[in-house]
C-alpha cells in the first residue's frame, strides 16, 4: 500500500512538474516576444532623441558661425572669430554624428543633405568672407553679401526644423508601439503568473504533509544559525533523508561554532601579548626616556632658558606619549583583566564610563581567562551600546558566578531596543557570546530602558 502511494506521488509530481514547465515556457515565450518588441521600441525612441539632439548640435553650430561672422564683419576684431573658429573644428565631427544618428533612410538622405549644405555655407560663403575682411576688401560688408548669409542662413534652418518635426513625428508613433507593447508584456505576464501560481498552489497543498512539515524544523534552526546562533541544533528525524540533512547540519553549526571559539581565542591571546609588549617593552622605554629627560634638565643652568624650555616641552610630550599608550593597551587588552580579574577589570571600566555605571557581583571568583576576557569584551559592547544610544542616566551591571556565568546589563534609557534593529554592535555581542555556547536574551520595552541578560557555561 505504501508502495502504491510513493508511486503516485512520484507520478504526480512528475505530471505536475511537466505541465508547469510548459505553461511556464509558453508564458515566457510569450512574454520575451512582447518585451523584445518593447525593447526594440525603446531602442527606437532613444535613437530618434539621439538624433534630434545630433541635429540641434548642427543647427547652434551653424547659428554660431553666422553669428562669429556677422561679428566680425562688423567690428573686425578677431575676438569676435572665437565662436566661428570654433565651430569651424567641431563642424566636420559634428556633421558625421548628425548623418550616423538619422533613423531611416529618408532621414538620413536630408540630413547628408544637410549637412553637405553647411559646410558649403561655410566654404563658399563664411570663409571667403571672412577672409575678405581680413584683406579690407569693402565689398565684404556690403549689403548683397549680408542678404545672401540670411538668405542662406535661413534655408537651412527651415530645412533643420523641417527634419526635427520628421524625426519628432517618428519619436511619437514609436513612443505609442512601445506603450502598446508594454501593455502586451504586462498582460502575458500577467496571465503566465496567474496560471503558475494556480498550478504551484495545488501541487504545494499536495505536497505539504510529505515534504514540508518535515523541512520547516530545518529551515527555522538553518534561521537561527543565520542569525548568529552557532549553538542551535536539528533535532533527530524518522525520515532518512531529513535525518541526513539534520545530521549534515549538526556537523556544520558544530565545526562553526569551533572555528569562532578557535579564532576568538587565537585573536584575545594576540591582544594579551599585544597589550603586554606595549607595557613591558615600549611603554617602560617611554618612561626612561622621560626620566633621562628630567635628569638632563637638573644638569642645565638655569641660565639656559632655551634649552630648558626645550627640555621640558620633551618632557611632556614623553608624558603624553606614555598616557597615550597605556590608553592603547588598555583599549586592546587591559592590564586589570589579567591581573586582577573580570570584576575588577568591569568596575575599571565602569569609572571610566561617561554614565554613572554601578557594578555589583554575586560569588566572585577567577574563571578560565578565555571566558574572562570574553565576558569582559561583552560587557564593554553592552555599555557601550548604552552609552551610544540608551539615552541613560545611569547603568548596571551585575556578575553572578555560579554553575554559568550570569552577566545582567541594564539602564534606565528609552528601550525599544530588539535583535532585529539592534545593529551591528549587539550583533558582534551576540556572536562572541554564542561562539562559547552562550545565550543573549533583551528585555526592552518601550520607554522602560533596557537589560541584557548574558549567560555564559563556564569550563570545569
């Protein structure tokens, strides 16, 4: 019996999966002629603004030699040849644009047309005038010569708004096939969609109790790993092929929270060594060298102002060096946290908190200096957070080491604050804390500040 129905599914998902991809491929072939004929439309009009622009190109460059001419003529300045010199050397470039830009054959004759009649006016006409009134030649100004430049002049804009007005009436009738055939685009698609979606919800109403239910498990865990969760696990399944998938899962989120503990480790024992190089080795150079420093000034005369003065601007810049450091060591690894512990380290922060922060303990004790130094970063991001964005009057915190290391952080700002819009600051928090099998839980309401519940396993 069971046979008979693993057979019918298969079949039907086999007869349904057919009957999909084909109503699928008639829809798309339907809708990719619809959208390539669009297209071709678009192509059209893009071209046909091309060309209208190519051609008011044409025209200022004939008005500009007309009117460097004009200038000329009368003032004879050579000045007043900039616009025409100009236009004279866009002219040849401009003019094959013009020609290449034409979109059909009969736009493309008038604009050779065109074209060759400009450079005409320019050779025959411009040209020799211009050069007439370089020579003082007084028929250059006269009036036969002026009526044939707007004579000229004139044609040939009558004949630029003539292509313009062609060329706008092509850009219309283009501008409505490519409204028509977005219209037939949008209507397959249209009907392509409504049909698949009917198909695709009847065979997901089949196929719901034999493939569905089973894979939600997976694919909320898969989820939560997503979001930083490395501790989540598959819970074992009948089914041998989610079974498989969970266990190939499980394999997964454990090698990954591995490599986080494994890289987190590596980079807090980089910053321990960091921080303890930069106190034992170039911090103690600091400080002799502004010791040396104060014993050279002893040894000068008071009478050496220049020197002295110079000595001790030294002095001070070795202080401040020395300050610097030891605020970079601090930021990097503090000496506190290894020397004296997490709570000691915690409450050093707390003094430098710009919000008054108060730190209470429960049971303290020294632990595993990984969970120390990570507890601790976890507690500088928290308050930090506050710091940034709480609006707090106030901050605390409280460090419980019982069988799990219990951290709360709360404050007294506008809350509102959930994983989803927390950022990327409690992201980072809530990767570090789970990369020890730890939990990171938010309490905050609206108006009523905000408290971070960290619960961190502690290492036998």
């Amino acid at each position: 019996m069971c046979r008979n129905r693993s057979l019918g599914l298969t079949s039907l998902t086999v007869a349904a999966s057919a009957l999909l991809a084909s109503l699928i491929g008639v829809a798309f072939a339907v809708l990719l002629w619809a959208i390539s004929d669009a297209n071709s439309s678009v192509s059209d009009r893009r071209a046909s603004r091309t060309a209208l622009v190519e051609a008011g190109t044409m025209e200022q460059l004939l008005l500009d030699l007309e009117t460097g001419q004009r200038g000329f003529v009368i003032t004879e300045r050579e000045e007043f040849l900039e616009p025409w010199s100009a236009a004279r050397e866009q002219l040849p470039a401009a003019a094959g644009r013009f020609t290449a830009s034409a979109t059909s054959p009969a736009q493309r004759r008038a604009a050779g047309r065109i074209a060759r009649d400009v450079q005409s006016f320019l050779d025959a006409y411009s040209v020799p005038l211009v050069a007439m009134v370089r020579r003082g030649d007084p028929a250059a100004a006269g009036l036969d010569r002026a009526a044939e430049g707007k004579r000229r002049v004139d044609a040939l804009r009558t004949r630029f708004d003539t292509y313009m007005e062609d060329e706008r009436a092509q850009l219309a009738r283009r501008t409505d096939a490519a409204g028509a055939n977005s219209h037939q685009a949008v209507l397959a698609a249209a009907l392509g969609l409504a049909a698949s979606m009917a198909l695709v919800a009847v065979f997901t109403v089949l196929q719901h109790r034999a493939v569905v239910r089973p894979v939600r498990g997976a694919a909320a865990a898969a989820q939560e790993l997503a979001g930083g969760d490395l501790s989540v696990r598959v819970p074992p399944s009948a089914v041998a092929e989610i079974g498989a998938l969970g266990t190939s899962f499980n394999t997964m989120a454990a090698s990954l929270q591995d490599s986080r503990r494994r890289i987190m480790e590596s980079t807090e024992a980089v910053h321990r060594r960091t921080a303890r190089d930069l106190h034992d080795g170039a911090q103690q150079r600091l400080v002799s060298l502004m010791i040396g420093l104060r014993l050279a000034r002893e040894l000068i005369p008071d009478t050496q102002g220049a020197a002295i003065e110079l000595l001790d601007q030294s002095v001070d810049n070795a202080q401040t060096a020395v300050n610097e450091l030891r605020e970079l060591a601090s930021g990097i690894y503090p000496l506190v946290l290894t020397v004296k512990g997490l709570v000691a380290a915690v409450k050093d922060l707390a003094v430098r908190c710009p919000v008054p922060t108060v730190v209470g303990c429960v049971n303290e004790r020294r632990i595993s200096p990984t969970v120390e130094s990570n507890a601790y970063f976890v507690v500088a991001e928290a308050v930090t957070n506050a710091v940034k964005h709480a609006r707090a009057s106030r901050i605390d915190v409280t460090v419980d080491f019982g069988e799990m290391l219990r951290i709360e952080v709360s404050d007294d700002g506008i809350g509102g604050v959930g994983k989803a819009s927390a950022g990327s600051g409690m992201t980072g928090l809530a990767d570090r804390v789970a990369a020890f099998d730890g939990k990171v839980t938010i309490d905050s309401p609206a108006g009523g500040g905000t408290t971070l519940l960290i619960r961190i396993p502690i290492p036998a």
